[in-house]
C-alpha cells in the first residue's frame, strides 16, 4: 500500500462531421453527452473539483460535448455525493468525479453506499502528494519536521485535503509509520479538499499540510508555499523537493482520481461515458491540461477500472486495520 496510494474549423456541416470523428468521438456520441453534469464530493478548489472542471472545459474544446456542468455536493469525506449518486440510479447524464479519497472514507465513515453500487466508468490521472508548509514556516526541510514529530507528536498537527482513510490522510499516516509513531499519537486535522485546507497551511494553523501537487502549482511557483518532500517515487519536475526515500523515509505514495456513474444506466449510457472520457483522454487538449497540472496519465477504462476500484478497496481496509484506524 505504499505504491498505493481537455477540431478545426469547417467550412460545411459534412466536414465538420468529418473533424469531428478525427477528433476521436463520433458525431452521435457527443450528441449524446451534451448536458452531462459532473459532481464533484467536496468543497471547490480541491483535487476533485480541479480535475472535473478541466474534464469539462477539454471536452468542450475538443467538441465532444456541450453544455457539461460541474456542480459541488460536500460532505462526509465524498460519501455524500455518492449516497446521491447511488439513488440516482439509471440516470446517464450523471457522473461522479473520485477517487482514492472516496475509497478510505466508505470505511472510516461507515457509509452505507459503497464503490461497488456504482457503475466505473474511467480512472484518469494519478499524481504524487507532497509535504507542504507556508513560506514562513520554521520548516526548511522534511527532516526538521521529522524531528520535531517525532519528539512531541500531539503538538505538530497536519492538515490534510480528506478525511480519515484519504490519500491526504493515509500518507502522513504511512509517514509516521515508517518513522516509528503510533498512529493514535498523530494530530490529523482534515479538511474537504485541498481548497479548505490552504488557508491554514497560509496561516500556520498546522504544522504542515499534505496535498495533491496539481492543487497547488499556483501557490508553489508564487512562492506562497514551501514544498519539503514528494510521496511519489520520483521527483516532479520544476518542485524543488526530494521523495521521502531520498530523504531517509521508506514510504512510496500516489493518489489517483477517476470517474464513476450511477447504479442501473443502459449499456447505451455506459458506453457513451466511457466513450466520452476515452476520446477525452486522447485529445491534445487533454495532454496539455495533464502536463499543465502535474498530472501523471493513468487512464484505465469500463470493466478494468472496476477491477481496479475493488483491489483499492481491499488494500485500503488492510491499511486502515493495520494502522488500528478500521
């Protein structure tokens, strides 16, 4: 578990239709998504919501589809969103932006709506989390707040963008597991996104916090933030920051987010989703929206994601019991 966790112009409609099955999505397809709406389980400005609204301008651009409107439903770590996704059941114009953040909080929330209830339609991206304090901050390195953590663990709290189970709180919990502190001796202070959580990493209300890196790029290249380590296996380029194996720490994290429907669609409405974010997914405009937010390309579609969700699953119930969390 520690490897867990957006055509041309046409001079005539026969050409514009022409274009547009170059693009990869055929003519009907589109037609058929036009309106889709996308929820995003948590506060704007997170990871989730990043992704969703990047998802809905590409397929704009890249004229998949029309009218594609994102809208936030908070709460409860994502769960419920999904308790709303899972009543709507049959209904195709409706997807779920998720991921790794949603697969802890069923287990730690108790949710009564699973993954499992849903219909997968693609996982998109993956990408490191990093360690991040403000540009005031005392900390100039991870190993300062190695030490510090280690010393009096109830007096450096951390922030995360997820509630317990979360990639932004199974990370600091591998962390300091690895470092030889007891789960229940860590101060983890959750947040519902990265949005949340930014202002008080801003503000030094918490020691440091943990995030996705797309969430903030901004703040990172505005010198606002201070990046201390990447959980990832490598470094991400233009952040300044070792991986926590580099840095002594024998921890190898990623999060990744993906997109599922309600319960009961048709094959028709099944298939033009995962026609939709197939066709996405190969679009230049998407391309430049991945490097442009640190993402790294994960695209697994239909029946393979699913398979994909219930192995997360599992791996994040053994986590969380063997960190005496579920």
């Amino acid at each position: 578990m520690r490897k867990v966790l957006a055509t041309a112009v046409a001079v005539a409609a026969a050409i514009t239709l022409s274009a547009c099955n170059a693009a990869g999505g055929a003519a009907g397809g589109n037609d058929q998504m036009n309106g889709l709406r996308i929820m995003v389980p948590n506060t704007p400005g997170g990871g989730y919501d990043i992704t969703a609204r990047t998802s809905a301008k590409t397929m704009e651009q890249a004229k998949l589809a029309r009218a594609v409107e994102v809208f936030n439903l908070p709460g409860a770590g994502g769960t419920v969103g999904l308790g709303r996704l899972v009543n709507e059941k049959g209904n195709g114009k409706l997807a779920m932006q998720m991921g790794l953040g949603v697969v802890g909080s069923v287990y730690t929330n108790k949710a009564p709506s699973t993954l499992a209830d849903t219909t997968p339609i693609a996982r998109l991206v993956e990408e490191s989390d990093i360690i991040v304090v403000s540009k005031d901050s005392q900390y100039t390195d991870i190993q300062q707040v190695v030490d510090d953590w280690k010393a009096d663990p109830g007096s450096v709290p951390v922030g995360g963008g997820s509630s317990p189970g979360g990639p932004d709180h199974l990370a600091p919990m591998l962390v300091a597991d690895a470092i030889g502190l007891k789960a229940k001796s860590v101060n983890y202070v959750p947040f519902d996104g990265g949005g949340e959580l930014l202002a008080s990493i801003l503000g030094n209300k918490v020691a440091f916090g943990v995030s996705g890196v797309g969430e903030y790029l901004d703040q990172i290249e505005a010198g606002e933030l201070r990046v201390l380590a990447v959980t990832g296996p490598e470094r991400v380029e233009g952040i300044d920051a070792p991986t926590l194996k580099e840095a002594g720490i024998d921890v190898e994290f990623t999060n990744w987010r993906g997109v599922v429907a309600p319960p009961g669609i048709s094959d028709a409405d099944r298939k033009a989703l995962v026609d939709v974010y197939t066709d996405m997914h190969g679009s230049k405009e998407w391309k430049d929206a991945l490097a442009r937010n640190g993402w790294d390309d994960a695209f697994l579609a239909g029946d393979e994601f699913g398979t994909f969700m219930k192995e997360q699953s599992d791996e994040v119930e053994k986590i969380l019991k063997d960190l005496g969390l579920a």
